[in-house]
C-alpha cells in the first residue's frame, strides 16, 4: 500500500516568512495529492491539491509543486500570518480518490 | 448549505458497549470514508464504499463494522469498544477524481 512520508513535523516561522513542508510517497500509482489543513478541533479542509500531470500549482499565498520521478511534493506558503498556525497534512491517492495521510506539521506562525 | 452532518459530536461508551456513529451527506457524493484519528495524529482511513460496494482497508479491525443504507447515510458500528478506540471519527465524502469533504467528527470517549 502507499506510504506517505511528511516533515518537519513541527515548524515555527516568524509572521512575514515563508514555510515550505516535504512529503514524499512509495506507490508510483498515486495520482492525485491534496493538502490539508487541520485547525484544533475541527475537521481538516483542502487547501490545494494537484494531480500527477501537473509540475506545480499556485494559489495566492500557497503553491504546491510535484516531482513525479522523485516522488516528492512540498507545500509552500509565502507571507505567513498567525492565522496560518494550524496542522498541515499531506496526501496521495489513486484514481479512486482513496488517499494516506502522511504524520501532520504543525505549523506555528509567531507575531 | 450542501454538508456532511456527524451525529453525535461527542459519544460516551462503556467498555465493551456497542456503539454507533452517524454520518450523512446533502453533497449527493457517491463515495463515503470512515477515518479514525487520534490526538496529533493523522486521520487513518478505516474503510470507504464506492456507491454500494465496500472496501475495507486491510489493518481495520473486525471490531468495525459499516454500513451505507443509501446514498445519503453512512454509519459506523463499534461491537465492542475498547479503551484504544477512544479518537476522533471522520466522516468524509467524495465524488471520484475530486476532493474529499470531511464533517465536524465524532469524539468517542471510552470509559
């Protein structure tokens, strides 16, 4: 089955910076990779996703970029604010839309 | 507004007392997932159906069981709970090729 592997697991960034998070995935299968983000007690919402016939995706402040043949996709967000603080999970899935989480980064963004 | 509902948001069981968890969806989504996620934890998925056929992921325990009556409803059964299934249950739905939609979650305590 798929293996999706994610860090760091925590990141701390001044308000203003830019955070960048790694994922890397095992089933050359995968097509399909969301990510999420995941407020203290409330449920994870998508924040952008991209599919495996596409290098790279951006929206406002987020981007999201793939590299097929290293299997590795990384988040990135510019410009920072406190409301970014939350967890950020990654994903990969097959045509079904059935996807593994990777571990989670926290992600505290400091005034 | 189109959205999975989880009922109850918060579920107290005894030990060994069966219990089940509620999900329904207004998207009209034809698939629908059962996660389990436990504190800074990410969700793992317990199982999902495709329409009506189910598709239970290979290290769910036999003490979880699902059923979607129709389109709309989806429920978890817990035949005997034990204190390691105390979590945060996400239900989740989709339609194929496109993003998945969690709802607020159950939060199942054991006692």
């Amino acid at each position: 089955g798929e293996n999706v592997e994610q860090h760091p697991s925590t990141l701390s960034v001044q308000e203003g910076d830019s955070a960048v998070i790694k994922c890397t995935y095992s089933d050359s299968a995968s097509n399909y990779f969301p990510w999420y983000k995941q407020e203290l007690g409330k449920r994870p919402q998508l924040i952008i996703d991209i599919r495996s016939n596409v290098g790279e995706k951006k929206d406002q402040r987020i981007a999201v970029t793939l590299n097929k043949t290293a299997k590795h996709f990384s988040l990135h967000i510019t410009e920072t604010q406190p409301e970014d603080s939350a967890v950020y999970f990654c994903a990969a899935g097959d045509n079904f839309n059935k996807f593994y989480f990777g571990s989670g980064t926290k992600l505290n963004v400091k005034p | 507004d189109a959205m999975v509902i989880q009922n109850p948001r918060y579920q107290v069981t005894q030990f060994g007392k069966p219990v089940t968890l509620s999900c329904s969806q207004t998207l009209n989504h034809n698939v629908m997932y059962w996660y389990q996620q436990k504190s800074s934890q990410a969700p793992k998925l317990l199982f999902h159906y495709y329409d009506k056929d189910f598709n239970n992921e290979a290290d769910t325990p036999d003490n979880f069981q699902s059923r979607r009556p129709n389109t709309s409803f989806c429920f978890l059964d817990i035949r005997s709970p034990g204190l390691g299934d105390a979590a945060m249950y996400l239900c989740a739905t989709s339609t194929v090729y496109n993003e998945q939609f969690f709802g607020p979650g159950t939060r199942l305590t054991v006692l």
